[in-house]
C-alpha cells in the first residue's frame, strides 16, 4: 500500500496530515499520443511525478485529473482522435474550482497542483485565482507548476543529443514524454509503432477542426533518441528543482 495516496488513508489519518501536510494534486488528461503511447500519458506522468515529489517533501497525493481541456493541432489535436475524453473550459475550472474548495474546507494549508497536459493550465489558475483572489492571509496557498519549466536548460543538450529541440508544444508523444513513460510504466510502450514524425504546426486556429491539420499519427515530431535513461535524467532533475521550490513558498508557515 502506498501511504502517500490519501486515497489509501482513512479520514482520521487524512485530517491529521492536512493542518501542516502538503497536498499535491496531480492533473493530466485522457488523449492521444501517437500510434506508440497509451492515451494516459499525462495522467500517468502527473501520478508519477506526484509520487515522488511526495515522498521527497514528505507529502500526500490526490487522486489524479484525469481529464483535461482540449489540445489543438499545434499542441496534439486531440478531439480529432478516438479515446480523446475533453472538458470544456468552464467545466475544467469548475472541476477544479470545487476539488480546491472541498480541500481547502478540510483545513489543507499547502496545495501544489502539479499538471502534465498543457492546455489545462489557464483552466486551473483561473480556478485559483477565483477562490484566492482577496486574501486575508499569507496561507492558505497554492502553487501550480509543471514538469517542462523545471528541466535545467543544460540538460536539455543531453536529452536533445540526437535531434533537435524545436519547442514543448512538438514534444508532444515524441522524446520527452516517450521517454518518461519509458521510465515511469515502459510495458505501455511501443516504441516499434513510433513515426519519425517532422511536423510544422500552423501558425493559425482553425474551427471547425480537420484532420489535414497535423499528421495522421497524432505525433508531432519525432521519438526517435527516447530511452528509459533519458526519462530518469529529466525526474531526477525535475523533482529536486519542485521539491526545492516547495519547500521555499511553504516554510513560512512552519
């Protein structure tokens, strides 16, 4: 059993880590990722990364969100592929409105919402910022971050050994998040069914949208270079500069 899922916990448990505990929210989505990668990649790697941060910092876990807003063709397409479950903008925030007022009702202090789908975050901050808007005090706070904005820029050159580093957005199913899922749960990888994808996005939004905006396979850019190894360099690096900052915001009220 893992005790830092607080869906693990009993209530009498659960109560007693809220007052001075750190809770992390993980939030992924359900879609697409190319022919070699489950649809629970961002799910997979918010729970993953949630985990180890946990234990780090000494933590608790939610259950994940797993679903997101919709993507874009410059950012996944999502809602042209089957098994892609979205939210529409207002339910996301309110999904995520609600989940933050049941916590912070239970007395929690310290939330961090850690998300892996990209579109999700302008959804979560406005959640935020609407319960938090006129503060009275320093706490309670909460603090939402990713996985990509906290890799060392240095390392990117050790990742991107191979191929080019073109942007987040292209990371999309190719080497970063294949290789974090070659870390995180490698028997949901099928690396032999990965397109040597080179995709340029348009510059433009397109409604309705069709599927001659981006390929056929849902992989924007190549995965060609991903490996488990890859995949352990980026958590080690991102889970220590999380912790970091955690630590940082949430020791005033120690």
């Amino acid at each position: 059993m893992n005790a830092y899922l607080i869906q693990n916990l009993t209530w009498k448990e659960y109560q007693a880590k809220a007052k001075d505990g750190i809770l992390i929210i993980p939030a992924g989505s359900t879609e697409q990722h190319g022919f070699h990668l489950p649809l629970g990649v961002d799910a997979i790697i918010a729970s993953n990364f949630a985990l180890r941060v946990a234990e780090k910092v000494g933590g608790v876990v939610a259950p994940t969100l797993t679903y997101g807003y919709k993507s874009q063709p410059s950012s996944g397409g999502g809602p042209l592929f089957p098994g892609t479950i979205d939210l529409n903008g207002a339910t996301f925030t309110s999904l995520v409105k609600d989940i933050l007022t049941e916590f912070l009702a239970d007395g929690w202090q310290k939330i961090f919402i850690l998300d892996a789908h990209y579109e999700n975050e302008a959804f979560i901050a406005e959640a935020c910022d609407l319960i938090l808007r006129n503060p009275k005090n320093a706490f309670p706070k909460v603090l939402l971050g990713n996985w990509w904005d906290n890799i060392d820029p240095d390392l990117l050159a050790k990742i991107f050994d191979e191929v080019e580093f073109r942007g987040w957005a292209l990371e999309h199913a190719a080497i970063t998040e294949t290789s974090l899922m070659m870390y995180f749960a490698p028997e949901l990888v099928h690396q032999e069914l990965s397109i040597d994808e080179s995709f340029n996005p348009p510059t433009y939004q397109c409604f309705p949208l069709h599927d001659s905006l981006l390929p056929s396979s849902g992989s924007l850019y190549t995965a060609r270079s991903s490996s488990a190894d890859k995949g352990k360099i980026i958590v080690d690096n991102v889970v220590e500069k999380i912790s970091s900052f955690l630590t940082k915001e949430f020791s005033e009220l120690s």
